[in-house]
C-alpha cells in the first residue's frame, strides 16, 4: 500500500512542482541558500556531498559555487546502473549532461583509479540530498529511483543529512518504509 501511495504522491507533487513560478523557485532558492550558508553543519564542512539542482529544483548551483570559494571539498552524484558514487569536483566545468539531462562529473566506475575521487556517505561533513517533497520530521519522498537511499543506508544515523524542499512541497503523509533514510533536518523557504 505504501508504494502505491508513494506513486501516487509522487504524481500529484510533479504536477505541483510544474507549476512553480520560475520568479517563486528563484527567490524560495536564494532563501534556502541563506539558511545553508549561515547552519553550523555548513560553516564547519570541510567535505560536502551535494546534488546537482535540476530547474525545478531549490538551486546548489550557488552551494557549489560558495563552497569552492571557502576551499571545502565537493562531492556530487554520478549514476551508473543501480549504483550512486559520490565524485569529487573542482569546478562546476568538470560537470556534463548525464541520462537523465542532470549535470555530473565525467567519471567511470569502470576506470578503478577514478575510485581515488570517491568517498562513501560516511565520510562527509555535509550531505545535501534532493527530493520531490519532504516534511520537517525527516520524511522524505524521492524522485522514486532509490539511489540515494541505497548511497545513504550505511549512515541513517548522521546528523548532517540535509533536504531542500520548496515550502510549496512540504508534504506530512509521505510514507516511509524500512529502506528509507529519514533526513535530519529539511531546510526550506
């Protein structure tokens, strides 16, 4: 039943997420990108795992940007099959169009010494997850792939998994079942 109510909560939040304004996701972003900038879990980051903001999405774009001019290290996804690695960046010119239209770094699991710009869930300082909607008790409703519960299942316990929701998402019934990795705090406009 959960997974139907799911798919059918992940329809309706498209739907909504459609009809954001681009004035309204602009703005609702520079707000979220406030917050994040002045959290203590991003001032005392030295590494950060963050997605790569899609146009619909609270933007990372300027998280990204503000996070290589402090001198921390980014991690964004990169997707191979089932599997999500985390990938070390320099600058935003070492990303490219994946499958999927989303921006990640040029990187392939089958070269194994690309593996030395790689780092599991655990350890990062800062993990900045997307979602499709999200409430403020760590629930957590995905685009529906699994990819970043699967990344995050050895670390359900950090503190320092985040969520970007426009307030507009925010959503109190998502169901959570037990392979989904409840965030510990959603950040919002």
């Amino acid at each position: 039943m959960s997974r139907l109510k799911k798919l059918l909560i992940r329809n309706l939040m498209r739907g909504r997420q459609k009809n954001l304004s681009k004035y309204y996701i602009k703005e609702a972003s520079k707000n979220i990108q406030e917050q994040i900038f002045s959290s203590e879990l991003y001032k005392n980051a030295k590494k950060i795992f963050t997605y790569v903001s899609m146009p619909r999405e609270p933007s990372t774009i300027e998280i990204i940007e503000q996070a290589f001019n402090e001198g921390k290290e980014v991690y964004v996804p990169k997707c191979e099959g089932l599997n999500m690695y985390a990938v070390k960046i320099y600058n935003l010119d070492d990303l490219r169009p994946g499958k999927l239209g989303i921006l990640e770094p040029d990187w392939r699991s089958d070269k194994p010494e690309n593996f030395s710009e790689t780092l599991t869930a655990k350890e990062f300082d800062l993990i900045i997850v997307p979602c499709l909607s999200a409430y403020f008790d760590g629930r957590r409703l995905g685009h529906g792939m699994g990819y970043y519960d699967r990344f995050l299942a050895d670390c359900r316990k950090n503190k320092n998994i985040i969520c970007l929701c426009f307030y507009k998402m925010l959503r109190s019934d998502i169901p959570m079942n037990e392979d989904d990795v409840y965030v510990s705090k959603v950040f919002t406009d």
